[in-house]
C-alpha cells in the first residue's frame, strides 16, 4: 500500500500584509480549509513554503504549527533542506519531535557532491527513523538522481519514496522498474503524465490556490475516467505551467489573493510579480477555477 497517495500540497507560508512577519494563524486556517477541499497530505518548509527565507525559530514554528493543526487527518511531510547534513538531521528531528509523518530531501544543496557524500547525507537522514521522502531537483539542484542511483539509495532502511521533478515524464516508469520506491510527480504542468504513468501520488504547489481542481483531477485519473481527466488538465494547465518558472511562489501567492485566500508577498529576494506576470496569472487562474 503507497503511503502518500493523492495530492499533497508543498504549502505557502503566509505573510502579514504590513511588517511580513509569518502569520501562524492564517497558516492554521489554511492548512483546515485545504484538507477541507479534500487534499490528502501537506508538505511544509519546501520552496513554496519559503523555507530559506525563515529563520530558524519561524521555520520550526511553521512545521510544528502545520503538524498540529492536521491533527493527524493527512500525513505531514517536512522538507528538511538546509546548507549543511548537521542542519538537515536537525530539521529531520524537530520534524520527527512534533509528530511528522515523514520528511522530504534534496541531495546535498551548497555544491555538486561526490557520490559518497550522496549516500552518508541520505544515511544521515535515515538515522532519524522518518521515512524519506528524495527530491529530485535538477532544476534547482547540482545532482541528478537518475532511476540507477535511485536504485542504490533505496537500499537505505527509511528511503521509501521520490519526488521526481526532472521534467523526463519516461523517468517515472524507469523508477520502477528499478526500485520499489514510490513515485510521487513533482511538476504541476506534468502531473497527468505523472499520473498516467503509474505516479501514486502528486506533491503540488498550485493546489493552495485550487485546491478542488487539482484534487479532482487527481481522483479522475485513479478511477480511470482519462477524458475527463484530460478535458479538466487542458483547463488548469495555463496555471500550473507556472509552478515551473523561478516565479512559482509568487504566481501561487498571488493565485490566492485572486481565491479569495490573500496570504501576504513573498520575501526578498523574491520581488512580487510585475504588471505582465499578473494579468498571466489572473487569465490562468480564472480559466482553471472551474466547479467541480
């Protein structure tokens, strides 16, 4: 049985209006009204949870309100990255000390690593005693964790999964043919690839704005209802397409604002969106939020 099946939602992490200060409160709000739209699992402290922009004791804050605030009615994944393995343990630990239900891990972020300096940073984490959930990152990231060298990390005790954002759609099928980790798609705008090409589940960023949609989408595609499917993708895509650009956190806060759901800008060195990327995203979003 896939232990994080269905849609999990990398969420924001909500700003005051005037001082930016981290609003706990409206991030407790949130977390009950998406699973409230349905959503099965949440993932604080990603990118779009602005985790590098967070001090210390904010971040942990974050994770601890978001645990709490589930209640344990979806499981709760934590990214851990940070620029050393002592700072990811650590955040692996907070995460495990609040009642997480897993963590998410980039390979080693502040240069490309050795091979070797892969396998003892996953171990590391490993040692928790949370299941693992790898990101693969080559967008972002120096390291391309290709299906082969999947296959030699899954041999670690609490690697259970990857978050596969390389952007080859034919990876996913790869990935399982080689190992037994689940597969859950990491790009908005390949989701239903993703999901057509055996993906248990899919961690995504627009979902904090349309929640609804992208949970509907995901239950179509698991009761085998394709054109359907297909017909609701082709109508969120120009949204979505969004989650791929340098500009996904703003897009996704922004989206908010236009839900009804303001949860503040984004910190520098983000910039909020110019006048262009707004009306994008305004046409994008009104085409995608559809009743379902």
């Amino acid at each position: 049985m896939a232990r994080f099946e269905g849609v999990h939602v990398a969420i924001i992490t909500p700003f005051t209006s005037d001082t930016r200060e981290v609003d706990y409160k409206k991030l407790d709000d949130h977390v009950n009204w998406l699973i409230e739209k349905g959503v099965h699992g949440l993932v604080p402290c990603g990118t779009c949870g602005e985790y590098a922009q967070l001090s210390d004791e904010e971040r942990g804050k974050v994770v601890e309100t978001v645990v709490v605030a589930a209640a344990g009615r979806v499981p709760v994944v934590v990214g851990v990255a940070a620029p050393t393995t002592e700072r990811a343990v650590f955040w692996a630990r907070q995460a495990k000390q609040v009642g997480a239900s897993g963590i998410m891990a980039l390979p080693p972020i502040s240069y490309k690593p050795k091979w070797a300096e892969v396998v003892a940073y996953y171990e590391a984490l490993s040692d928790v005693g949370l299941p693992v959930v790898i990101y693969n990152n080559t967008h972002d990231n120096a390291t391309d964790l290709t299906p082969d060298l999947l296959h030699k990390l899954e041999s670690i005790e609490n690697i259970v999964a990857v978050k596969e954002f390389s952007g080859d759609i034919r990876r996913i099928a790869e990935i399982q043919e080689k190992t037994n980790l689940e597969v859950l798609a990491g790009a908005d705008d390949l989701a239903l690839e993703g999901l057509l090409a055996g993906a248990f589940g899919w961690i995504a960023g627009l979902a904090n704005a349309v929640p609804e949609e992208s949970v509907k989408l995901f239950e179509l595609v698991r009761d085998g209802k394709f054109e359907e499917a297909s017909a609701l993708y082709r109508t969120i895509l120009p949204l979505m397409r969004w989650d791929s650009t340098p500009r996904l956190v703003q897009a996704i806060k922004y989206a908010m604002e236009l839900a009804g759901r303001p949860v503040g800008e984004t910190r520098a060195p983000r910039l909020p969106l110019d006048d262009e990327d707004r009306k994008a995203v305004e046409q994008a979003f009104y085409r995608a939020h559809v009743t379902v």
